[in-house]
C-alpha cells in the first residue's frame, strides 16, 4: 500500500494538537513537540513537492474516503500544481509562526495556557491543509469555515487590547454572513448534480443565468476572506489585535483561502459568469487598491498600515486572476505566495518591535536603527519588498499581473499600476517615521537587536522573497501546466478567444 | 574611425593593440560556438579569448556588488580603511575593465551579448538575465565607473570621520552596481531592475545622516517622486508587451517599423502604438533625468553628503533617463511628435533651471539646478534626434558638473559646512587648488571655447537648429538664453564664493586649508576629464560619419540634423558662445561693481516679484504640496478613512446590523403588547397590503420589498 501523504498531512497536526490541548503536559514540551510537528509537515510538503509531476495537470496524490455513500459526498483529496503552492507555503509560514510566538504568548488565565495557543495552531495548520487539497465542495466549505473557529480563539484570546472583542466580532461576522450565501449556492448545486465532488462539477456546465446567482453567492463569500474593497472592514481590525503569530497567519495564509476559493471553484465552475462579472471585479479591484492605498498613508498603527497595504496587493492578485490570460493568472498565484512570504514577514517585523515595546503606534517610535539596526536592516528589506522593487519576489508577481492586466484591460491596469507609486509613499512613510531620525529616548528606554530565535524565524524569509526575485522559475514551473489547463478549459467554454 | 590627432593614433594603436586584435576576434565570435576547419591551437586560444572577455564582463558587473557586500556586512571585520579599501579596488577593477572595452571599441565596434539563466517565463513573456555591451553601453560604463571610482576615492577622506564609513561606501557601490544592471540591461525588464535599484540606493543614500529631517524628507522626495517616472515607464513596457510579445530590446527594435500605424486602445482612446509608448517611455525619462515637472527631486537631493551629489546627480542617476532615451531610439524616431515634446520638455528644463539657479544662495544648490539644467539641453538634444550628440554631452556633463559637486564639497568641508554663499566669500586665496579646479569646471559648463562643454553644448545647439523645425528653433533660442544664465550663474558662483570679500565668521576661515590627497586626487583627474575629455573624444562620438555608435542609436535619416546643423551661417553658431561669454561679463561686472545696487532687486516690486518667482523655484513646490500633497492627504483621512471606512462602511456593516438588531427587537416587542385589537389591525395591515401587491396590475420588483424592509 503506497504512503498516503496528504491524508498524514492532514491529520498529523490535527491529533497531535488534540493530543497538546487535552493532555496535560509542560508549556515548554507543548512548544517543542508542535514546533517539530510543524517541521516535519514542512518536510513533508517538500517531499510532496519532490514527487510532484509538473508535466501533469490533473489532481496527483489523489485519496478517496467514503463519508456519506448514501448522498455522495466523498471525503477526498488531492493537489495540483496551485494547491501544491498553498501547501507548501502553509507549511513553510508555519513553524516560523510558532517560533516567532515562543516567548511573546503568556499563560492569559487558568483556563488558557500557552500550550492551548500553539495547539490551535496545529489544528488550524490541518484545517488549512484540509481546504488546499480537499477535492470535495461540501468539505472545502466545512473547512473553509472551521478555519474560523482557532483564528477567533486567537483574536479573541491572545489578542492585545479590549478591542480585540469587536475585532473578533468583526472578523466573525463578515466571514460568516459571506458563508451563509454560499452554503447557499451548494446546496444548489447539490440538488443540480447530485454530487459535489470537484472533477464532477467541473464537467457539469450550469445555465448562464444559474451561473450568475451562483458565481454571485460564492464570490460574496470569496470576497470576504480575500478581502476585496467593500468588506475589508475587517481585515485591519482584525490585523491590529490579533498576535504576531495570528497576524502573520492571517496575511500570509488565510487571505488565500479566498483566491484560492475563486481559482478553485468561481472560475472553473462558472465561466460564463466570470466573463460576464469581470468588469464589475476590475472595477472593485481597481478602486480598492488606490482606496486602501490612500487611507493606509494616513494610519496611526504600524500594523494598520501594513493591513491597508496587504489589501491593497491582494486586490492586484484578484485583478491578475480575472485577466484570463496565463501571464497575468500566474503571476496572480506567484504573487499570492510572495505576499504570504512579505506581508507575513512585516508582520513579524511589527511583532519584535511590540515584543520590545509594547505599542504599536507610530508616533512613540523613532531613530530606531541607532539603537536596533539589524532588526532596521530586515525592516528595510521587507519594506522595499513590499513596494515591490525588483530583485524581490512581488516584483515579480506584481509585474506579471499588471503585464497580463494591461493585457486585459488597459485602464485596469493603469489604476493597479498606481501602487507603484502610492506604494513607496505609504511604506517608506512609514520606514523612516520608526527607523529615522532622532531616538525618541523619552519613549523608547530598553533596546536589544533581534535575537537569534528572531533570526531563525526572519532567515527563510529573506532567502525566499530573494530565491523569489531572481529565479521565480522553481516555483512558476508546478503552476504552468494546471493553470494553462484550467484557462484552456475556461476558454473553450465561453467558445471566445481572448488572445 | 575618424580619430584626427595622428599622435594620439599611434600612441592608442601602440598600446592597445592587442585589444584591436581582441576585438576582431571577438567580432567573429558573439556567439560562443567554435567553429571546426581550423587548427586546434587558434581554437584554443578563441575560446580562450571569450571565455576571458566574459569574465571581464562579469567583473565589470560583480566586482561593486562584491564590494558593497564586503562593505556592508562584513564592514566589522575588514575594518573601516579595509572595506573603503576592498569597495574602491573593486570599482577600480570595474573601471579599469570598462575602459578597456571603451578604448578597443574604438578601433572595432564590438557588441557583447550574453544571457545568464532564466527569469521569469510564463507563456509567451520569457524575460532572461541577459546582458547587452554596445558602444552606448560603454559610453556610460566608462563615465559611471570612472565617476564612481573618483567618488569612491573623495569619499574615504570627506567622511573620514563618520563612524558609518563603511556603510556609506557599501551603498555608494551597491549604487554602481545597480547603474551598471541599468546600462547593461538586454532587455526593459532587467533595465527596470537597475532602474528602481537606483531609486533604491539614492534613499538610502540621500538618508545617509538619517537624523536629520531635511535629509529625510529629500530622500522620500526623491523615491517617490522617481516612481512617478517609474509608472509610467512600467506601463510603456506592459505597452511594449501588448503591442509585440516581448521586451528584449533585440525583438522590440527590430519590430518596430512594422508598429508604425498601428494603434490599440489605452482608457478609451485609440492610441497610436508607437506614439504611445514613446510618451510613456519619456514619462520614466522625465522622473530619472529629472525634467520640467517632476524635477522637484533633484535640488532637494542635496541634502545629501556632496560625494553622493557628486556620484547620483551629476553623473549617474539623472544620466539614466537620457540613456533610456538613447537605448530606445530606435522606438521614438518613428514619433515624430513625441519627439517634438521631448524637445520641448528639454528646452524648458533648460530654460526653467538656469532661470531658477540664477538666484539660489545654496552652493550645491546651483550646482544641482545647473545639473537640472545640463539635463535639460541633453534631452532636448535627443528631441531633435541629436541621441549622440546628447550622449556627448553627458559624458561631458558628467566629468565638469562631478568636478563642480567635488569641489562645492571641499569648500564645503574648508569651510566648516556653511553652504550658503553669502556666508563664505574671499576663498581664493585660501583655497587656491579648489578654487582653480571649480575655474575650470566652471567655464567647462559654460560652454568656454575648447573646453569639453563647448564641443557637445554647442553642437547641440546647432542641432536644434538644424532640424529647421519649430521645436528645433524655440529649442535653439531657449537653449542659447539658458547658455546666459548658465554662464551668469557660474560667475555669480564663483565671486560669491572665492572672489567677494569674505563674508563669513573670522573662527571658520582660521583653521581653513586645502583638503587631503584624497579630495584633491580626484579634482584633477576630473578637472583633466573636463578640459580634454570633449576635445580627444569629438571626433568618434560627433564627427560627421562616425561609425562610433554603428548600431546601439538609431537615427531615421530624415531626422539627420548633424549636417545641417554643420553647414549653418557663423553667426549662428556664434550666437550660443557669445550668449555664454557675454553671461559671464555680465555677471562679473554686475557683480564687481554694481554690487551695491543689487539690493535695488528686492526693493522695486516688480522686480522682487522676479526675484521671488525664481528663487523660489517657480513655486512648483508649493502648487505641489497644496494641489496634491495637501488635499490628497486630508482625503485620504477624511474621506476615504473616516467617512467611508470608519463611517458608511461600519453603518451599513456589521454595527448597523448589531445595532438596528436592537432597534428592531425593542420595537417588535411593542407590537405583542396584549390588546387584541392591536393584532387584529396588523393582520388585517397585512392581508389588505398582500392583496394589493398580488392582485394589483402592476409588477413591483422585488426591490420595493426591501424598501419596505427597510422602512420599517
């Protein structure tokens, strides 16, 4: 019998963070054992990328599992070339993640200790494996939802101030509402095709006016977790006062599941609605990105700012998806994974700084590379990255985008393009108020340089936005085949030809 | 190869030599592959000779990289002498290299193109890291790495005793390395990798005294207002892509013919393609070169330490955008309006800076306006399809305006760090080594006869002329009126500084001596560099039928001004060197003997309108910060933060529900108050209102339902 690797995958952390929440054992054995399961999942997905076949764009390492015979959902798994990505980034971000939390995270009361956060962590790191290689709409959808549950425990637990309530209140009820429009729109589809397994649905091709209900109630939910301009409410809020660790999961991974949501089923299942849609998603695309790249310039937090700047490029992302050609929806994934790597590092960033001095606001900092430089000198590197200067790896996913955008649609691509500009303003903006300057001694009275646990979490970052920038082709290579045959497929439904 | 002096054929040929033999084989071999038939021994050695000429190609490109990441992480190690050391040795070996292939270029004008690996290939856009070596690429090669050597060398004694030495050299090489990515690009994407490298590098160059808020906010300036040009290059290149599939210069060039005519649709205009490109190409020009309207970076970019002013905005940086002129010839020459608002944009920098740097009391200021106003005539030159002519003068540009930056620097360091000139005064008999090489830089950017900037600024002028255009005439005039102010400025500079009598406080001119070796070294060579520089190098870059430039510009022949611009009347040609030596007269005598009555300036008002209009910048600035700044950061608070994202959206968002929840329950639970006639009239509310929506003709959209809801 051959290895089953994603099911290993899957339920791997799920146990051992059953096994951490409920069992009595030390905080320090519950960060070890958690750190090292996060690390052989890592290794595991590298493996997983190892034995990937690139010329193949059909499902690889498919494992099926009979959940309800009687009404055909199929408990089943499998990856392809894009999901393979996500994998590998959830993978990657993760034991960075739990590393950056090892001594920030505090025993909050009796009923939640340290060990209760990182065990969420691992259940939180299945579930998102769960959704990346499910290949069953109903568990996509539990899934995508269950994701909810550790991330509103973090918010709402470890979070920093009081606020964190509303934020958590926010974050709940924007994702919950876009579900339930969704749950809709499956429930539909269950009693159209009588099943909801993935290879299923794409064959079937639903009536135009269904596909535009349908595409409408999913991309809602989408939009939500991506987030896309009207309901990014959330999104800064929820950023502010969750912890580092939550943060850095937010930007780099749970973002995601929305685009992923979109590449995975608006696209393939509903062509026709997608063409019929894309002015309106290049419009709230295009609108958002100068809208929050105009309202991050004016933020007094640190991780605000950043939260802004993060909407306003994963909007560029949703415009490269809806560009229909192969260089801008490349680039759109390729830029997905480089956001994960770069929001979620200045992210990090934020977190040594409130490790040190417990604020996040702007206006208490300053001159800080007289007195931490080295951190000054990652803070500078992940600040030109996300202005995407090239060398970086949002260079080169935001250029593929705008190049497959112009291609599209000109004046999209115009209105994207303007992050070049406004961009540089907020984050460097933003670079010299904390490092520039004349220290702010009456604020800032302790000061030690990163540590080198905060060098370990920070390291693999660098080297990837770097590997990213100069030789993205290892990563490009998994997403050529599956995204040429996902687009191929979605043009010769519409029956036009967009080259 | 039209190289006139005889002596200086032999003493080239003797020396060089070898590299002619270097050339001609090399010219047989762009491409690596060896051919059979001949004997194993040649084959070698061919072989041999290419793999050599890479590795000189790479360590033209490396060896700063390598120098700036000795410096700048292994600063602590290597000690500070060790990483001034380690990073000016490397760009000597860069410079040393570049030369080679400037000078064996001469004699066979080869052209190097190589790729490394792969970048990005994703459907029909592969983009390599390739590099291109052709003579404009060695012009420049020549200038950034010499510049950047002497910078090198400046700066080792200048911030001798700054405790971030071996940072400030680690960028200043990083800088060079990214210049040489931007000039050795093959294609638009990997130039735009030098392109922001540079933008990059000048930040953190201008921040280096990051305390300091002028300098902070000169550095941001700088950025942004670069990424302005930088967008609109981005998007001629995605403009690029859309109209021929690729973004190597080899394809883009030689596609282009069949361009012409060709239109697409850009917002909702049907743009002409080439003409479209070429303006957003400019566009990048415009922000780099720092031309009329996206100017404003370059004079506050001062506040930087003077070898950065030296290396990025008289030699380097502002050089990029005429460069990306240059490179992209072949694109432009087939608009001929583009062209003719390129021309007008130079002239009116021209025109603009001279104006504005007649009347700045900031040393490096002037400098940097003059800088602004060199650019000015370069572009224009490209305008009026003069691309050689443009490249002319910024070499030139680079050696005398590098020279003038050095020397305001050593003044500067003289004097205590007093930059205003009102302030400093009767400098030359105590600085007379400065004081004679800023001479000598001066008349240089004046345009003095037989001075490097009068063998390129002239021909310009004549060019513009010569193209018997419109453009071309209010390009001549504007230009020769610049010439005046130009010449006027220099002299104002000058007596201000060294010939006035001192002005300063008696403490700063007690201690003040000449600078050390490492100041002065440079000033020579820059100050040879600009006296003969123009005069040995004429003839190869502007003589009539030289071959200098065989491929890498392209001019369409019915844009052929040089031999127009050759055969015009004397008095013509005359005009711009009269205007410049009767600015510098003037200004000497106004400034000898009318002193006193200068004051007359600020007294009358409509000349002190004058005076105010151009000392403060043409108020660019200020209708910037008002228009622009200003209002687009109170919107973006206002309007887009509180009243839509904290306001409109939260209302109608999740806290109109939580609270409109609460409403609705509190008033819901009037209605179930017990009286029974109370449930009677809703009932009866609701059959009479049902009825009327079912049985009524008229068909009530569903969004009169929601209306209702919400009336409710």
């Amino acid at each position: 019998m051959p290895f089953s690797y994603i099911s290993t995958l899957v339920t791997f952390p799920f146990i051992t963070g059953v096994f951490i929440l409920f069992f009595p054992i030390t905080p320090l054995h519950s960060k070890r054992i958690s750190l090292l399961v996060t690390i052989v999942c890592f290794y595991l997905s590298i493996l997983i990328w190892v034995l990937f076949d690139y010329s193949n764009d059909t499902f690889q390492f498919v494992e099926t599992f009979s959940w309800y015979p009687s009404s055909n959902v199929i408990l089943s798994f499998g990856i392809d070339g894009i999901s393979l990505m996500f994998i590998l980034l959830t993978a990657f971000l993760m034991p960075i993640c739990l590393l950056s939390s090892w001594s920030s995270i505090k025993k909050k009361n009796n009923f939640f200790a340290e060990h209760h956060f990182f065990a969420l962590f691992l259940i939180l790191e299945s579930f998102i494996f769960v959704v990346f290689s499910s290949l069953d709409l109903i568990v996509f959808y539990s899934f995508f939802e269950a994701v909810l549950m550790p991330m509103f425990l973090i918010i709402g637990i470890w979070g920093s101030r009081e606020r964190k309530i509303r934020a958590a209140y926010l974050f709940f009820i924007y994702t919950l509402f876009g579900s339930l429009l969704m749950l809709l729109g499956i429930l539909f589809i269950y009693l159209e095709c009588g099943s909801t397994h993935y290879i299923i649905l794409v064959e079937n091709s639903f009536s135009p006016e269904k596909q535009k209900y349908l595409w409408l109630a999913f991309f809602f939910s989408f939009a939500v977790k991506v987030p896309i301009f009207p309901v990014h409410l959330w999104l800064p809020e929820a950023h502010v006062e969750a912890p580092t660790a939550g943060s850095v999961l937010l930007a780099g991974i749970l973002l995601k599941l929305g685009t992923y949501g979109i590449i995975r089923y608006s696209l393939p299942l509903f062509p026709l609605a997608s063409v019929f849609f894309r002015p309106f998603v290049f419009a709230l695309g295009s609108v958002a990105i100068i809208y929050t790249s105009i309202t991050a310039i004016r933020q007094s937090d640190i991780k605000r700012v950043i939260a802004y700047a993060s909407v306003a490029h994963i909007n560029i992302t949703v415009l490269g998806l809806f560009s229909f050609n192969l260089v801008g929806f490349e680039g759109a994934i390729f830029q997905m994974l480089s956001h994960g790597v770069v929001s979620g590092a200045l992210f990090l960033c934020v977190g040594v700084l409130y490790d040190r001095h417990h604020s996040r606001l702007i206006k208490y900092y300053g001159g800080l590379v007289h007195t931490i430089p080295l951190f000054i000198t990652l803070f500078l590197f992940f600040t030109i990255a996300n202005i995407a200067l090239p060398g970086t790896s949002s260079f080169v996913g935001e250029f593929l985008i705008l190049f497959g955008t112009f291609y599209a649609n000109s004046f999209t691509a115009f209105a994207a393009g303007s992050s070049i500009v406004l961009s540089s303003a907020y984050s460097l903006w933003l670079f010299n108020r904390l490092s520039y300057g004349n220290v702010k001694s009456q604020f800032i009275n302790i000061s030690f340089d990163i540590t080198k646990r905060e060098f370990y979490c920070f390291f693999p970052l660098v080297f990837l936005t770097l590997v990213g920038g100069i030789y993205p082709n290892i990563f490009l290579k998994s997403l050529h085949s599956c995204s040429a045959g996902l687009l191929c497929s979605f043009i010769l439904s519409n029956d036009f030809n967009l080259y | 190869m039209v190289v006139e002096k005889k002596s200086v054929v032999v003493f080239y040929k003797s020396l060089f030599c070898f590299f002619y033999f270097f050339g001609q084989m090399s010219e047989r071999f762009k491409v690596p592959v060896l051919k059979t038939g001949k004997n194993n021994i040649l084959r070698k050695f061919e072989s041999c000779f290419v793999r050599l000429s890479y590795s000189m190609f790479f360590s033209i490109l490396f060896f700063p990289f390598l120098g700036s990441l000795f410096a700048g992480f292994f600063g602590r190690f290597v000690g500070r002498k060790g990483s001034v050391f380690l990073s000016t040795f490397s760009i000597f070996i860069s410079c040393f290299f570049s030369w080679f292939f400037f000078i064996s270029s001469f004699y066979s004008p080869i052209s190097f193109h190589f790729v490394l690996f792969p970048w990005m290939s994703v459907s029909s856009l592969f983009i390599y890291w390739g590099f291109l070596f052709d003579s404009l690429t060695y012009v420049i090669l020549i200038v950034v790495t010499s510049v950047s050597l002497l910078v090198h060398l400046y700066s080792s004694s200048y911030i001798e005793n700054d405790p971030h030495l071996p940072r400030f050299i680690s960028y200043l090489s990083l800088f060079t390395f990214f210049m040489l990515i931007l000039i050795t690009a093959d294609n638009f994407i990997q130039m735009f990798v030098g392109w922001e490298g540079v933008g990059l590098c000048s930040f953190l160059l201008i921040n280096f005294w990051f305390t300091r808020i002028q300098a902070n906010k000169a550095a941001i300036k700088a950025i942004f207002i670069n990424r302005i040009g930088d967008y609109g290059l981005a998007l001629g290149i995605f403009a690029l892509y859309l109209a021929v599939g690729s973004v190597d210069y080899a394809i883009v060039f030689s596609y282009v013919p069949f361009l012409v005519q060709n239109s697409f649709y850009f917002f909702i205009f049907n743009f002409d393609i080439v003409s479209c490109v070429s303006l957003l190409i400019f566009i990048g020009a415009v922000g780099k070169s720092a031309q009329l309207s996206l100017h404003t970076w370059l004079p506050d970019a001062i506040e930087g330490p003077t070898p950065v002013s030296a290396l990025i905005h008289a030699a380097t940086i502002v050089t990029a955008g005429v460069f990306l002129l240059a490179r992209s010839s072949p694109f432009i020459e087939y608009s001929s309006f583009i062209l003719n608002v390129i021309t007008f944009f130079g002239a009116s920098t021209a025109l603009f800076a001279a104006t504005t740097g007649l009347l700045q009391n900031d040393l490096k200021k002037v400098i940097a306006y003059s800088t602004c106003s060199q650019l000015g005539y370069i572009v224009f030159a490209c305008g009026v399809s003069a691309y050689h002519v443009g490249v002319f003068h910024l070499a030139n540009h680079a050696f005398f305006k590098a020279l003038l930056f050095l020397c305001a620097g050593s003044v500067i360091h003289a004097i205590g760090d007093e930059q205003d000139m009102r302030k400093i005064g009767g400098l030359a008999k105590l600085l007379p080594f400065t004081y004679s090489s800023i001479v000598i830089g001066s008349l240089a950017l004046g345009g003095f006869p037989f001075l490097s900037g009068f063998y390129s600024k002239d021909i310009i002028l004549e060019n513009a002329y010569g193209a018997f255009s419109s453009a071309g005439h209010f390009s001549f005039f504007i230009g020769s009126v610049a010439a005046f102010c130009t010449s006027f400025y220099s002299i104002r500079l000058l007596y201000l500084t060294f010939l006035s009598p001192a002005n300063g406080f008696k403490k700063r001119f007690e201690n003040i001596h000449e600078s050390s070796f490492a100041i002065s070294f440079p000033l020579v060579c820059l100050a040879f560099g600009s006296i003969f520089f123009g005069f040995f190098i004429k003839d190869s870059f502007i003589g009539l039928g030289s071959s200098f430039f065989n491929q890498s510009i392209f001019i369409a022949p019915f844009h052929l001004n040089s031999f127009s611009g050759e055969f015009l009347p004397s008095h013509i040609k005359l005009f711009p060197s009269f205007m410049a030596i009767f600015g510098m007269f003037s200004s000497f005598l106004l400034f000898n003997l009318f002193r006193s009555e200068l004051v007359f300036f600020k007294l009358n008002p409509y000349l002190r309108f004058f005076y105010t209009f151009f000392n403060k910048k043409w108020f660019f600035d200020k209708f910037y910060v008002e228009i622009f700044g200003q209002s687009g950061l109170s919107f973006a608070f206002q309007h887009t933060y509180s009243l839509i994202d904290r306001g409109f959206f939260e209302i109608f968002g999740p806290f109109g529900i939580s609270n409109s929840t609460q409403f609705f329950s509190i008033s819901f639970s009037f209605l179930s108050s017990g009286h029974l006639y109370h449930y009677l009239f809703s009932i009866l509310i609701f059959i009479f209102s049902f009825s009327f929506f079912i049985l009524s003709p008229f068909s009530f959209s569903p969004i009169f339902f929601v209306l209702i809801f919400f009336m409710m």
